[in-house]
C-alpha cells in the first residue's frame, strides 16, 4: 500500500502543477455575471482571523453554511465527518475527540486536550467530555486543516473546528421546529431574535431532544437500553452604538444524560466468560451504565474600529462538570466497574489588533492568556480487578496556564503584485501544574491512603510555532499556494495512571511539521469550485495511552510521517440543481518505534500470551488515518407554482477503515453512510416539512474501539454508532 500511496501523492502533486497552467488558460477572468442564481454560493470565513472569501486564503478550508448543514444531516460537531471526509468524530461516553487528516487524539484524561482546537464563537473549548454543539442557530462551521500555530496556537496541530452562531437581526424573527423519529424520539427547537432598539439587539436558541427508547438489550436481563436526553441553550446580547463599535456579550448552557451502555464486546473478539457475540447494539454488561455532563459559560466580544487599526478582545469563562459510570468490560462478570467525575473550568483573554481591510499589508499582531483547571476530583474502581481490595479511590487535579504572543503579515512581493508572502509566529509557554492520589475501600467517600501524596513537580514548555506561505493569482479565480506550517499540542501530566505510584509523570507536547500545496479554483462563470491539495506531515512525540500494571499512562511515541492529497468538488449544475463531492487519500506510518505497545498473541480462548517486549511498530499506520475518505451528495430544488419549494438532498460517505491502536491490531473496518431528506415549503417560505433518514443502509460501525487486557484475557471493547434514524420535522418561521 505504501507504493500505491506513494503514486498517488506523487501524481496529485505533478497534477496541481499542470492544472495551474490549464486552469489560468480556461478560467474567465471577466467578473461574475449578474445572473448569481447559477453559481456557487460565495463563503466568507475568518480562517485568517478576519472576514475574507474562502477561496482568497492560501490553506485547506472547508466551510458549509446553515443550509448545508440541514441538507447533509449534520446539526453539529457530532455528525460533522459525514460532509467532510478528511474529519472523523471519535466518541466515548460523553467525550467527542475530532481527528482531521488522521491527527487527534485518544488520550481520555480529562485534562487532555484535544490536538483539534474547538472555538464556538472565537472562544477556545478546552474540555474534550461534552463538547458536542448542536445548536439550532448556526451560521456555519469552519474546518481548518492542518497545523493553526500561529493564529490559534493552542493545541492545533491537526487543525481547528470553528462553530459560529447567529447574530441578532435587525427586525423580529421567530423560528420553532418540533421533530419525532424513530426510537421514540421527541425533538423541539426555537430561535428568537429581537431589536431592542437601533443599538441593540437580542437573539436567544433553545434546542431539546428526548430518545426514550435504546438501541439493543441488556442480554442478562433481557431489558431495552435506554436513550439520552440533551438541553442546549445559547443567548447574545449585541450593543453597536456607533458603525466603529460593536460589544456582544454571550452566555450559554448545555445538559444530557445517557442511560444505556457505552461499550459491548464487538464481533470476532472474545468475551471474558465466553459468552460469544452479544449482537449489534447488545451488551452482556451486568451493570448499567449512565453519563451526565452539565456545562455553563460566558463570553464578552469587544470590537473597535480606530479607521487605523481595529482592536478586538475577547474574555470567557466556562465550567463543565461530568460524571459516567460503566461496566467497563461489558461483561456478566463484576471485573472492572468505574464511577468517574469530571472537572473542566476555564478563563480565557485574548487581545487582537488588525490592519484595516483596505490596507496593502494585511497584518494581526495579538496575545493569548488561558487557564484551565481539569480533572477529576472523585474517581472509584471496584471489582476483581482491584483485588484483595474492594475499591480503589482517586483524586487527580491539573492546572494549565498557557501565554503567548503571536503576529502574522501578509504582503505583495514588490516585483510581482500577484504574490503575497505570509509570515507568522508565535510564543507559547505553558506552565503545568497537578496533584494525584489514591486510596483503598472508601467507596463514596475517600479511605486511608494509600500511596501517600503524591503531588506532582510543576512542568513548563516554551514553543515557537511559525506558518510560512506563498501563494499566487494566476486570475481572479485561480489560485496557487505552498505553504509550511508548525504546530505544537501542549505536554501534560499523567491524571495519576489510576492511582499507580511513580507513574505521575509528564508527558512531552506533541510537535507537526507541515508541507502543503494547494490550488483553489473557480471555474465555468464561478459555476463550478475545485479545491485540492497535498502534504507531507512530519510528526513527533505522538501522545498515546498505553496500559500500565492494569492502569493507563499516557506517553510519547518518538516519530510518524502522514502524507496525501485531498480534492473538493461543488458544482451548481443548473439554478436548481447542487452537487458536491469530495475524497481524500493518506498514507501513514510510524518511524522506527522500539518499545511500542505489543501486538499480543490471542490463543482461541480469548487468553493471551504477550507478545515479544522489544516490539516495534516501525511501519504501522496511524491510529484512526484512513486510507480512503470520500462523500457524494447533491441538492436539487422544484418549485412546484403555488403549491411552493421541494428539496431533494442525499449524501453518501465512505469511511476506509483504520486501525484504532497503535499495534494494529484492533480495526475499525470500512462503512458507509447513506443520509436523505426531503423538504417541502410553503409559498410564503415560512411553513417547513422535513422527512429525514440517516444512516439508511443501516451500517453498523464504531465510533470508539480499543482492545484492553482483564487479568490474562484480551477483550475488544467498542461503542457503536446510531444505526438506521429517521423523522419528520415541522418547522414554522417568522421574519
């Protein structure tokens, strides 16, 4: 696989260049044509921390707006790999990691972060458990792929995933849905938006869904497993007394639970008593498991415009609690039953200034304070896996502080009005500080203990990160650019390894090289975008989990390379008719890794025999990096007179399958998903109708997938995704 990688990295790259000349000969270069009803819809994002096109900034993004968003089936972060396919969504219990370009993160200490940085609103989301985001009034989302060093910095070596909500408008607007799906599935949402006056305005969303029903049964007692529950709020508060000033403040709340379970035994691993296969969405777990996760926060937008230089300051809190109980081994045995709480509470500040829009040198210079206090202050383990005790009781704090200065320019070559040079950097240092101990037999409340205190030496990284790129207008709608970019994801220190002594050690930051060309295009009267690019990845201190005594610690792995090419495709076929397509294809491998976890011998009983301790994982693939990603899809709309609109939306993803570890030896095999919807609207536009199916092929796939040792067996343990959904939606909207 490695030489048909390598083929097609290699042709991707002689095609752009070749394409850059075609596409400069055949592109129009006469200005769009008044008729706009049959072109692409024009994007504008904030990749560069300011307001442009999207196809004017030289880097990988992807932006679909509100509408796309109804037409994919994607309502948040969630269900986001399902429109774009270098992003997939990992999952465990209340925990959504992302990965884009096969760079994320497994770690599930709760004071990990992710290597994907998540912003809602320009805010950083530093607490992996609950950040889901499936808000009702968003305006879009941005997905930036790649290495965000320099402008965003913090822990985004893979890219970052901005979600961006609705302002208020400037006249009264209304808009309430209420869904029922199958699983007995209840949904309601409403959007306000209300003009105080000419300087002010409120918007307020509210989102709600209920599942009552689970998707398989407890095999021991024969009983259903049940749903979830999700309660999403978000309110603005916009103040714009002159056209030079605007002051948004902005607060938001979230909660769900689950009662169902988290992981089952999955197909081809055995079980821990030999139960055999449990069946899809089945478990053979003797306990219940549940989850919960309560979330608040605020943020207050500053914006002044000084007709010089514009001056933008953001200040945010957020705190967000959680606690999950599971049977962690999803089996009739009580071997391993945990009960974990989870801590996040954050402050951010972060000031920009920025040249105005008309000025020759487009520049951001700006700092970053964050402090992040993560962990879990209550954590209990019984079962036989803790024997001759009865319960192992932990407590593990950590404190970040993170500052940095950073500024970015870009700027006409002088002997070439169509070159611009980009030149970022930016100082990071992060100070880290935390506390971990243990205790035996105390259940709810914590025994003697047992390791005495251990607490931890205070780390502190200081990391240069840069971005680097020229780029190219061969027209005003074709263009080149090549770029090499750093990112750094901070260190950390291990949550105390399940209370194991000596083992509360740091871990170092993670550090992406990253080579990139891209081509960005506009073809046919800006009919038709086609968007493609390739890199290279150089990437070192790889953070994993890896099992310790019957504990976990999370260390460094020492080197991986990740290359490939991606390409994107929108197309307005007729005024009526949308298509869009997308692929992308890696290569992964670890370097010379001695030491890595090894590939243990499983013998037919489920016992294992370990496998040679000087194991390396020299050319296995990284976790969770496909080989293969693509997605499909298409829009099509009739106006029916005056009996109003029909649309006509499906879309169908291609997931290649990958390994989850980074043995190779558990894998998460190829699906994919099919997603339609139907959609009728009245003539005033205000009454809506949405049948709605997704996963339609009904595929069977994990979101989360690890092997684990109990005792002397090894169990493959998985959460599966939803299966087959479907719904109708009635939404009525006032403007």
């Amino acid at each position: 696989m490695r030489k048909y990688s390598f083929r097609a990295g290699g042709v991707a790259i002689a095609g752009l260049t070749v394409a850059v000349h075609v596409l400069a000969q055949t592109a129009t270069t006469e200005p769009p044509s008044a008729d706009s009803g049959q072109q692409v819809a024009e994007i504008i994002v904030t990749a560069e921390r300011r307001a442009e096109r999207m196809q004017d900034v030289p880097l990988t993004v992807t932006a679909i707006t509100s509408e796309a968003l109804a037409a994919s089936g994607v309502s948040g972060i969630s269900s986001l790999q399902s429109a774009i396919p270098s992003v997939a969504i990992t999952q465990s219990v209340n925990t959504a990691q992302p990965f884009i370009r096969g760079i994320g993160s497994s770690v599930g200490n709760a004071n990990a972060e992710s290597s994907v940085a998540i912003y809602l609103d320009g805010v950083y989301q530093p607490a992996a458990f609950g950040n889901f985001f499936e808000f009702n009034n968003i305006e879009r989302i941005e997905v930036l792929e790649g290495p965000q060093g320099t402008l965003f910095g913090h822990n985004a070596t893979g890219g970052v995933i901005q979600v961006l909500t609705r302002d208020p408008s400037n006249a009264p607007e209304a808009d309430v849905s209420l869904g029922y799906a199958n699983f007995n599935t209840l949904s309601a949402s409403t959007y306000t938006s209300l003009p105080i006056n000419d300087e002010l305005g409120f918007d307020a969303a509210v989102v709600y869904s209920d599942r009552k029903d689970g998707w398989g049964r407890y095999l021991l007692t024969g009983q259903q497993t049940e749903g979830d529950e999700e309660l999403g709020a978000r309110a603005k508060l916009v103040y714009r007394p002159t056209d030079a000033t605007k002051i948004t403040l902005a607060a938001n709340y979230a909660h769900s639970q689950n009662i169902g379970f988290f992981v089952q035994n999955v197909f081809g691993s055995p079980t821990l008593n030999g139960q055999g296969y449990p069946g899809n969405f089945n478990t053979w777990s003797n306990n219940w498991d549940t989850s919960a996760v309560v979330s608040a926060g605020g943020s207050l937008h500053v914006e002044q415009d000084f007709h010089v230089v514009k001056f933008v300051s953001i200040s945010a809190y957020s705190r967000t609690t959680g606690e999950w109980k599971s049977d962690t081994e999803a089996s009739p045995i009580n071997e391993v039953y945990v009960d974990i709480r989870q801590l996040g509470r954050m402050y951010t500040q972060e000031i920009h200034l920025l040249s105005e829009p008309e000025s020759a040198i487009h520049w951001v210079v700006g700092a970053f304070y964050f402090n992040y206090t993560a962990g879990h202050p209550f954590e209990y383990i019984e079962g036989l896996s803790v024997a001759p005790f009865n319960v192992f009781n932990f407590r593990t704090i950590v404190n970040t502080q993170s500052e940095a200065l950073f500024g970015q320019a870009t700027a006409p070559l002088p002997w070439m009005g169509d070159t611009h040079l980009t030149l970022g950097i930016r100082e990071n240092h992060d100070r880290i500080v935390g506390h971990a101990s243990s205790f035996v037999d105390g259940s709810a409340t914590l025994g003697p203990e047992f390791f005495g205190p251990n607490t931890t030496p205070t780390e502190s990284y200081t990391k240069p990160t840069w971005r680097i790129v020229l780029d190219h207008d061969f027209t005003p709608d074709v263009m080149a650019y090549a770029s090499y970019n750093r990112g750094i994801k901070s260190g950390n220190i291990n949550d105390g390894a399940d209370g194991l002594p000596g083992v509360n050690a740091p871990y170092q930051p993670e550090q992406l090289d990253s080579y990139e060309l891209g081509l960005k295009t506009e073809l046919l009267d800006r009919r038709v975008r086609w968007n493609s690019s390739a890199y290279y990845y150089d990437y070192k201190d790889y953070q994993y989990q890896q099992d310790y005594a019957g504990g976990v610690v999370v260390v460094n792995a020492p080197k991986a390379t990740l290359y490939g090419v991606e390409s994107q495709l929108q197309a307005r076929a007729t005024e009526d008719l949308t298509i869009n397509a997308a692929v992308g294809l890696e290569h992964s491998a670890f370097g010379n890794f001695p030491g890595a976890p090894p590939a243990n011998i499983r013998l037919p009983d489920g016992s294992l025999i370990p496998g040679n301790s000087n194991y390396n994982a020299r050319g296995n693939q990284v976790p969770w990096a496909a080989k293969f990603t693509g997605v499909v899809g298409f829009t099509y709309k009739v106006p029916v007179n005056t009996a109003g609109t029909y649309a006509l939306s499906s879309s169908l993803y291609r997931f290649g399958g990958a390994p989850t570890e980074i043995n190779n030896q558990v894998r998460n095999p190829a699906y994919n998903l099919l997603s339609a919807s139907l959609d009728w609207k009245d003539p005033t536009q205000r009454f809506d109708v949405n049948l709605w199916g997704r996963n339609l092929t009904n595929s069977y796939y994990l979101v989360q997938l690890q092997g684990q040792i109990v005792g002397s067996r090894g169990l493959d343990v998985g959460n599966p995704a939803a299966p087959r959904t479907y719904g109708v939606t009635l939404r009525y909207a006032f403007k």
